[in-house]
C-alpha cells in the first residue's frame, strides 16, 4: 500500500460521524473536488481508493441521503447520488460543483477564526483531500497535491489555507486546478491540521532519516572534493619542483623555498598544515601555501 493510500486510510477512520455539521463540511469537500462532477440530475464521484468511496458513503448516509448506487468497473469505484439542493455553502456551475460565491465570501471575510470555525474548515479541507489528493513517500520527494474542480475553488482554498499558515502553490492543468507542496515542513504541518495525527508520525521521522542522509551525503561529497583539490595541488607542487631539479636550479633557491620543496618531495601525501608543521620553524597553513606558490613564481622566473 502505498504512503498516501494508507494516510488516506487513516483519516477515513476519524470518527466525527456524530457531528453533523463537521460531516457537511467534508462531504463538500469531496464534492469540489476533481474526482466529482454533476449533470442536471445527479452527482458522481469516482475513486481508486476504496477507503475513499467507504468514507463519502457514510458521510451522506449520515446526513440521510440514502438514495445513492455504488458502481464498479475494474479498480474504479463510482458513486452516485442526487444532487444536494439543501446546502447553502455549494453551487452547481454546468459539470462542477463550486463553493457558492456567500460562503467564498465569508471565508474571505474572516480573520481569526473560533474553534467551531476551524473545526469546519479541518473537515472541509481533509473532504477536499481524501476527494482528489495525494502525497508522494517521502523517502523520494516531497509532493503533495490537490485537483480542485475549478479555478475559483482552488483559489479559495489556498486563500483559507494561507490564513492557517499553510502555503500552497496554485497551477493550472489540464484536469483541473492544482494546489501543491513540496516543501517538507509545509506538507507535515497541513497533515496535522487535516487530522492524518499517525501520517505525520510516520513523515517526520522518514524526514528526519531523509535530511540526515542528504547532509551526511553533501559532507561527504564536499570532502572528496576537497580531497581531491588537495591532490591535484599536491601534484602540480611536485611536478614543478621536479623540474626545477632536473634543470639543476634548485640549490638557486632561497632556504625557506627549498626546505618546503624538500618536504613536499618526501610527503606527498601531507595536507598543507601538516606540512607547516615539520618546517624547522613550523608556520601555517595559509604560509605554507604562500611559500609553494613563490616556487611556482620562482620556477617562472627563471625560465
């Protein structure tokens, strides 16, 4: 099973069937959600995810919509219902089903919302997911996604959202609107507010193992490459030292350059510090690279 088909287990297992108003607010939720589309009679969602389909069942079973069918056909699940004309917060706009331009206001309109307030907006955004959204494993990439029906819904949402501190990114497709994240703190902190309690358990601690390999992973790759920076320096030192010998001029050179170049010859393999370290007179690292440097110029002038 995949990451998001078990959180989306999970959350289908809240039991707040018992609050009525909390039941609305996901079930319009699922219903501006992509996976949900309407003609003049009835409403039709359509899932791959059978907790999906158990959840919207019961959502309208409890609020006494009974008149509904179950189809399915291969790995999809369709429900069908008829339209819901009792609630105010929805309207039908030709095969979509948006959130009524009174209820997009008064969201608009709040600033600080009270308890009861959020606890709405929770359970009509956790309807809004468990209809058309997804998050990758985390293991691979931070992703989670949203496909809202229309432009005006997705719009809403992501204002509602920002208000709770959650920032979405709006984009256009081909099947509908899109709210994403891909930023790893923003995805835990919209699971906790929908309710996934055990999803952000399981997210943050593969987060935590994820960061600390890619950091582990960026060290190590930023040693090896100063690792071989420092070879590849310690080469051209030793390959124009070398042809100062062969060319008989390095006795011409000052004492505190030959004895470098004597060490350098003997320790190849030394770090510039280490090398700092055996002069008769151990100096620094940034003077022993300086003197290094004065041989290449040295070599320079003598050509």
């Amino acid at each position: 099973m995949s990451f998001s088909s078990k959180m989306k287990e999970d959350l289908s297992k809240i039991s707040n069937l018992n609050n009525k108003e909390l039941v609305k607010y996901e079930l319009i939720g699922y219903l501006i959600s992509n996976n949900t589309v309407c003609d003049k009679k009835n409403i039709f969602y359509s899932t791959v995810n059978e907790y999906n389909i158990n959840r919207f069942s019961k959502l309208i079973s409890n609020l006494n919509i009974l008149d509904f069918k179950i189809e399915v056909k291969g790995k999809t699940f369709k429900i069908i219902l008829p339209r819901i004309e009792n609630i105010e917060e929805i309207t039908y706009k030709e095969n979509d089903i948006e959130l009524s331009s009174e209820y997009q206001k008064f969201l608009e309109r709040i600033d600080k919302m009270n308890e009861q307030e959020e606890q709405a907006i929770k359970s009509l955004i956790r309807g809004v997911f468990l209809g058309s959204g997804s998050v990758n494993n985390p293991e691979n990439k931070y992703h989670l996604e949203i496909i809202l029906s229309t432009e005006s819904n997705a719009t809403c949402i992501a204002s509602v959202l920002k208000k709770m501190s959650i920032n979405m990114k709006e984009l256009k497709r081909k099947n509908g609107y899109s709210l994403y994240i891909k930023d790893g703190e923003e995805i835990s902190k919209f699971l906790a507010f929908i309710g996934a309690n055990s999803a952000v358990l399981k997210f943050e601690e593969i987060r935590v193992i994820r960061d600390v390999k890619n950091n582990v992973n960026r060290k190590v790759n930023c040693e090896t490459a100063n690792l071989n920076k420092t070879v590849q320096a310690a080469v051209r030192q030793i390959e124009i030292i070398k042809k100062i010998q062969n060319e008989g001029k390095f006795d011409n050179m000052p004492d505190t350059l030959k004895e470098i170049a004597t060490l350098r010859l003997e320790n190849p393999d030394a770090s510039l510090i280490e090398l700092g370290q055996m002069l008769k007179d151990p100096i620094g690292k940034s003077g022993v690279n300086h003197r290094l440097k004065q041989i290449e110029m040295w070599q320079q002038d003598k050509d």
